[in-house]
C-alpha cells in the first residue's frame, strides 16, 4: 500500500514535471531600483514604469511570459551587489533592468554581466561606461549623465547670458554637473558654489545671489536639496528676477512638494509628460490612473526599457541566441515615448534634448513641459573611446 | 562684500539657529530631565511635518493645521511613552540609543508607508507669504520672521516653566535627585511622562514650523538629530539656555562660514583650490567648534545646575 502510494506520487510528480517543461519557459527580469529612502520615489517609478508596459503587454514581453523580480538596492553599493549577485546566481537571468543611480551600477555591472545577462539601465548614464568601460551587453535608456547639463549650458550661452552663479552638492556628481554646464558655456561665472549634501537652509546663498545679481543661475539640487531650495527661491522674492536653468531639481519627482514655487523654472531633459505624440497621451494617461502621480522621465525611461526587451526578443525569437538578440536590441526596433530614439555604438543613446519648463495643469497637478528643442540627434564624445563597433 | 550682505548673512545666521533650537530644546528638556537618549527626537520632528501636511491641507488653514499637529504629536508622545519609553528609564543608554534608533527605522518606513516616499510640503500661511526688503534690495521672507519669533516664544516658555513654576522646580529636582524627589510623595512616573510628552510636542511644533520651508520627506529628522546633538552637547547637556545660546551660535558659524569662507581663502589661494578648500571647511566648521567646545569645556558652555 505504501510503496504503491509512493509509485503513484512520484509518477505523478514526474508528469508534473514534464508538463512544466514543455511549457514556454518564462523570461526572467531583474528590476534593481531604490526603494528605501528618500531616493525611493524615483526608484517606485522605475519600478513602475516598467511594470505598467509588461501589464499593458498582458504579461509578456516579445510574447514570451515575464517573471519579473524587484531587488531594492536601498542606495547602497554594498547591499546591492550582495543582492545582484545572488540573483544572477540563482539560475538562467536574461535582462537585468536599473538601476537610478551611476554609483549602484558601478557595483552592479560586473556580476550582472559576468553572468551573461543583458543589462539596461533606465536611469544612471556614467561617462566610464559610455567609454573605456562600454560593455557589448550593456545598454542605456536614458542618456549619458553630463548631457542634462550640457543643456543647460547651451540654453544660457543661446540666450546670450553674459553672467552665471552655478550650485551643485559637494560630491562627484555635483563637480560633474557644472563642469557640463561650463562645457557650452562662455560668460563669466561669477560664484561656483559646492553646499553639503545634508543642506537644510539655503538662506545664505540665496542672499549672495540676490546680491550679486547675475543673469542667470544654474542649479544642479536633486530631490530634497532641490524642493529646499526652491520654496526658499520663491520666499526670498527671486521668482522672475532672474532664470532658474537647473538639472535634476525640478522634475515630476520633486514638483508634489515644490508646487507652485517651482512654476516657470527650466530643466533639461529628453522628454516631457506634455510631449506631442500619441503613444505619450497614452502612456501618462494610464500611468496617471494607474499610480496617481504624474509619471516623469525615470518611469519613461523604464517603460522604454521594457519596451525595447519587447521588441528585441520578439525580432530574435527568444534569448537562446544571445549575438541575435543583441543585434535585435541595438535596432531599438520600438516606438518610443521619445519617438527620435536609436542607439549608438556603446549602447548609449542618440538623442533630442530640451529645455523643460514647469507649468500647473488645468486639474492643479504640476508636470514638465518642452519648452524649446536644444540639442538634436545628440551623442555624448565618450562614444569614440569605446572598442565597440 | 558689503556690510549689508554681512548683516543680511547673520540675520540668517540667527534664523538658522532659532530653528536648530527649536529641535534641540526637547531634546535637551528629555535628555537632562530625565537622563534619557532619545534618538527618536529626529523622526518625532519628521512626525510633525508629516502630521502639518495632512492637518493643514484638510483644513485649509495653516494655523488651525498647526493646532491640531502639536495635538496629535502629544497623544503620539504620550503612547510612545506608554509603550516603549517607559520600560526603558531604567535602563542604560546603550539599550536607550538601541531602542529609540530602532524607532528611527520603524517610523521613517512607517510614514514612507503611509504619505509615501515622495517629499511633501506645507504651504506658506498667506498673512505669512510676503517678504520685507532689506538693504541692497534684498528681500527676506515675512515666514522666517515669524519662525524667529516662534522660536524666541517656545525659549521663553521653557525658561518660564522650569525656571518659575513649581512643575518646573519638581523637574530640576527630579534631574538632580529622582529616588529623594519620589520619597518625598511626588510621582515622578507622571512627570517623566508629561515632560517626554512635553518634548515630542516640541519635536513636532519644530517640525511643522520648519514644513513650509523644508521639504517633508522620510529621513528628514536624520540631518536634523545630527545637528540638535551638536547643539546641546556645545550648549551642556540638560540645559535649555545652553541649548539656545548653542544653537545661535551653531547657525552663525555654519552660515558665515558657508558665506565669507570662499572670500577668505581667496586672499590667499587660487579660486578654484579656495572653492573647494572653502566647502569642505565651512562644511565641517561646526564640527570643529564642538571638538574645541569639549576640550576646553567638556560640560558644555552653560551646564544646567545641579548637575555634575
């Protein structure tokens, strides 16, 4: 009776078994994107944005199922190469997607792609991996990282602004940002100013602007640092009194608590909520009634990612054939939300960029809007020292 | 640079400071009173920026939002006090900061969970939303005078109750000699709540005054803890006017330093090497004046008395 009970179970275990097998096996999708921290509401739209495009694809992306899994980076190197790694480790990975910032793929890239999975980043652009450290399996959905602020500096120079204060956090990213900015442009700097990454009030830097009256400032402030700094602009009466060109300071992330102090400020960027074509209505539209918020380019760029494994595995027939299927990735055979989209040789893109203007909508909710085309079929210069072809 | 940007740079200086007193006054109120680590403090602050966003936006006055805040902050004190803090009086500051730095964790996630991870702000109050100029046609915010204000209000009060009521003089005693001030028929249990409550009321009042200027975000009463210690270990610990004159002082070097340090070094220096000599110093300069506070005067500049 018991052996007869084991036969029966394992036979149909067996069964089980090759029932699983001949059944489409799924792909699998890493998410890395920061969760925790006051960085988590640009890493829950990456999230997001990614998710919304495998749902609106019924589940599948290139027709074949997705199994996707979220891995929380929580900013910290550490903590995500140790996660990375134990996933790409855990079995056949093919796309691993993130994460939002240039430090977290640093670590992230070598494990992901010493296992062969194709990586993509949604967000983080570093000028390393654009170069000497381009990878074949390596590809960007946004941008390279000094081109936000490049134009910014190109829109200054145009304008014909003869005097500039420039701000950024004291840290890489910051000393990056205004040495982009300074890249195109050739007026006088009046005051480079580095403040602490944990800044609270900018009082006193407010009050240098206002007395040095420069024609324009440039602000490179991301997430609390920016939404400080700009209510405090605004209470210290500088609304309209001189521009405020920015990079990463007022974006669909930060604008909930800014409001209507950020309203006529600029930014730079690829795309807008506003941007004229159709498949962008309809992407704010579900992403709107989906998760209440105005999507920005951190869920843009996401669902383009997905958008771009959609259409690659679809053209390659499945990732058994890793030569066609990068082949297939680097048409970027899909529509996106961008519409001008191709990749160049190191897997960064080629792009348009604009000047973003804030604006309130109708309903009071605040958004980004293309104000002014800066840059077109722009490719960042480290693409020439990178070995691929 | 001109005398009126010299004297518009340590009137922000003073506002800067008033703000880091209003956070560190309730620290300093649980940590002398009651010789109690209370890392909390930070997300008590956040707590009531938090509390200022919803009370505000549902009544549509700032006022009103700002009553109801300081009254939710209270009854949250008094349950954080009921079931977490009072189990731990006893015992030492190692299990105190382990505790109170879990309850950093639990509540940073817990309003994450809850108002979500985006930062928040409160609307300027409109009476509040204009500006007064200054000389050289700079323009300072009406709000920031009334944070001034705020702050100069919550010192005096403070030093009105500890100093002139008979609460206040139950609570010098209970700091200097708790066992002696219980034997003589007071329920020191009682005033240990009231003032732990009393205290988080403070974190929150600073944290919904700082909402309409500060963006409201998780994490937000991190930075703040860091800088509320620095002034009260400078200050003396457990003494509210150490606590006000070390934070004035605090926000003055902080932002004259932020603002001349530049300058300075350019004296003496190529610009680009004084640019970035100048942000790591005046980024650490506090830092500097605390290590320099604790050498020469490890008690801090005005101890409270009674104590050793």
């Amino acid at each position: 009776m018991t052996l007869k009970f084991t036969l029966s179970l394992g036979a149909g275990l067996l069964a089980l078994g090759l029932a699983t097998a001949q059944a489409q096996e799924p792909l699998k999708i890493g998410v890395v994107s920061v969760l925790t921290g006051p960085a988590a509401a640009l890493g829950q739209q990456v999230r997001d944005g990614f998710q919304l495009a495998v749902d609106q694809n019924g589940g599948k992306l290139g027709g074949v199922p997705v199994q996707i899994t979220i891995i929380d980076d929580e900013l910290k190197p550490d903590v995500a190469v140790g996660k990375v790694r134990s996933f790409v480790e855990g079995g056949k990975v093919d796309f691993v997607v993130g994460p939002v910032f240039s430090n977290i793929l640093g670590a992230i890239a070598k494990p992901v792609l010493d296992s062969g999975a194709i990586l993509i980043s949604p967000n983080a652009g570093p000028s390393t991996m654009a170069g000497k450290a381009c990878h074949q399996n390596f590809f960007v959905t946004s941008y390279q990282n000094d081109q936000v602020h490049e134009v910014l500096g190109k829109y200054a120079q145009d304008q014909n602004y003869k005097k500039a204060y420039i701000i950024a956090p004291n840290y890489q990213a910051g000393k990056d940002s205004l040495a982009g900015f300074k890249r195109y442009f050739k007026g006088e700097v009046l005051d480079e100013v580095y403040v602490p990454l944990t800044s609270l009030d900018f009082s006193a830097e407010l009050a240098k602007i206002a007395s040095a009256k420069p024609d324009v400032v440039f602000a490179f402030l991301p997430g609390g640092l920016g939404v400080n700094f700009v209510k405090q602009w605004s209470q210290a009466g500088l609304t309209g009194k001189v521009p405020f060109l920015s990079a990463f300071t007022v974006d669909e992330s930060t604008l909930p608590a800014q409001q209507d102090a950020a309203v006529g400020m600029f930014g730079g960027m690829t795309w807008a909520p506003n941007m004229d074509n159709p498949q962008t209505k309809k992407f704010v539209t579900a992403y709107e009634a989906a998760y209440k918020i105005v999507p920005g380019s951190y869920a843009q760029q996401a669902f383009d990612a997905a958008q771009l494994i959609d259409s690659a595995v679809k053209a390659a027939g499945g990732t058994g054939d890793k030569d066609k299927l990068r082949a297939a990735i680097k048409k970027a055979d899909f529509t996106s939300l961008r519409g001008n989209f191709k990749f160049n040789t190191n897997g960064y893109p080629i792009q348009d960029f604009y000047l973003v203007k804030v604006a309130k909508r109708p309903d009071g909710k605040f958004q980004t809007e293309i104000a002014q085309k800066v840059f077109s079929d722009y490719a960042d210069p480290h693409a020439k020292d990178c070995a691929l072809k | 640079m001109t005398t009126g940007l010299l004297l518009v740079q340590i009137l922000n200086g003073l506002q800067f400071g008033i703000l880091l007193f209003l956070v560190a006054a309730g620290l300093t109120l649980v940590f002398g009173v009651m010789d109690f680590i209370n890392l909390a403090h930070g997300v008590q602050y956040m707590l009531g920026a938090y509390l200022a966003v919803t009370f505000v936006a549902l009544t549509g006055s700032f006022v009103l939002g700002l009553i109801l805040a300081l009254a939710a902050a209270l009854a949250f004190g008094l349950a954080l006090e009921f079931l977490v803090f009072r189990h731990l009086y006893e015992r030492d500051h190692l299990d105190q900061v382990l505790a109170t730095f879990g309850l950093i964790l639990l509540l940073n996630q817990g309003v994450k969970i809850i108002w979500g991870a985006a930062p928040l702000s409160v609307p300027v109050p409109e009476f509040l939303s204009g500006n007064v100029a200054l000389i050289d046609g700079i323009l300072y915010p009406t709000y920031r005078f009334a944070l001034i204000g705020a702050g100069l209000a919550v010192g005096l009060l403070l030093w009105f109750v500890v100093d002139r009521t008979r609460t206040g003089m139950l609570l010098r005693a209970g700091a200097s000699n708790a066992p002696m001030v219980s034997a003589l028929g007071v329920d020191i249990r009682k005033l240990f709540m009231i003032v732990f409550a009393f205290g988080t009321m403070l974190a929150g009042f600073a944290g919904a005054m700082a909402a309409p200027i500060l963006s409201v975000e998780p994490g937000m009463g991190d930075t703040v803890l860091i800088l509320a210690f620095v002034v009260i270990v400078i200050g003396g610990i457990g003494s509210i006017r150490g606590a006000f004159v070390a934070a004035l002082i605090v926000g003055l070097v902080d932002t004259l330093g932020r603002s001349f340090m530049n300058d300075l070094l350019r004296l003496f220096m190529s610009a680009p090497s004084a640019r970035a000599t100048g942000a790591a110093l005046s980024s650490m300069l506090i830092y500097l004046l605390m290590a320099v506070v604790l050498f020469l005067r490890p008690e801090g500049l005005l101890p409270s008395r009674g104590r050793t």
